[in-house]
C-alpha cells in the first residue's frame, strides 16, 4: 500500500493515479487516513458482468456524465443505452416547459427559414 497527504494530492494528482494504478493508495489528511484510492483497472472491477453498464447508469442519472459518454463507458450503442436508461424510468431529456418551448419556437423560425 502507498500512501499521499492531501497537500500532495492537490499539487500532483496524476502521481497519485498512477500509484493507484499499481496498489492501493491511502490519502492522508492531517496524518489520519481520509481515502483510499483503488485503481479499477488494477482490481478488474470492470471486466466484471454488468458493472460498467450500472456504473454508467448511475453517472448518468446522477448528472455526472452525458448521455454520450455513459454509453461509451457502458461499451454499448448510444441507441441501446438511451432505450436502456428510458425502462429504468430514467428521463434521456431533462429539460423545463420553457426550455423545450424555446427549442421549438427556434426549430420553426429555422424551417421557416428554409
């Protein structure tokens, strides 16, 4: 086990990966352990069935990644993960009667553009 203070953390955090990438890693914040890093390629976590994809779920639900990286990192088709997140009751779309007015009204000044 490595271990890093959080002061060396903020200063090189990519040291502090790479260390997790090859055992895990205690960060230290006024000399108590506060974290560990564990890096999930070293742990095979997401080899592991259904992993990834529930890690992108919930990135997504949570507003932590787009739509178009969750699926990335769910290594499955934008379409099947959008149909995916759509059955768990998650919205694909989240936005505001306003903001969807606002969309529409420029979706026909652009079409009656054309």
């Amino acid at each position: 086990m490595k271990t890093v203070n959080v002061s060396g953390l903020k200063n090189n955090p990519s040291e502090a990966l790479r260390m997790a990438h090859e055992d895990w890693v205690l960060v230290m914040n006024r000399n108590e352990p506060d974290a560990l890093m564990i890096g999930v390629n070293a742990l095979k976590i997401m080899d592991m069935p259904g992993v990834r994809k529930a890690l992108a779920t919930s990135l997504f639900r949570d507003g932590e990644l787009s739509l178009a990286r969750s699926a990335k990192l769910a290594d499955t088709p934008l379409a099947d993960f959008i149909a995916h997140v759509s059955r768990l009751g998650i919205a694909v779309i989240n936005q505001t009667a306003d903001e969807v007015q606002q969309d529409m009204d420029s979706l026909d000044q652009w079409l009656s553009q054309g």
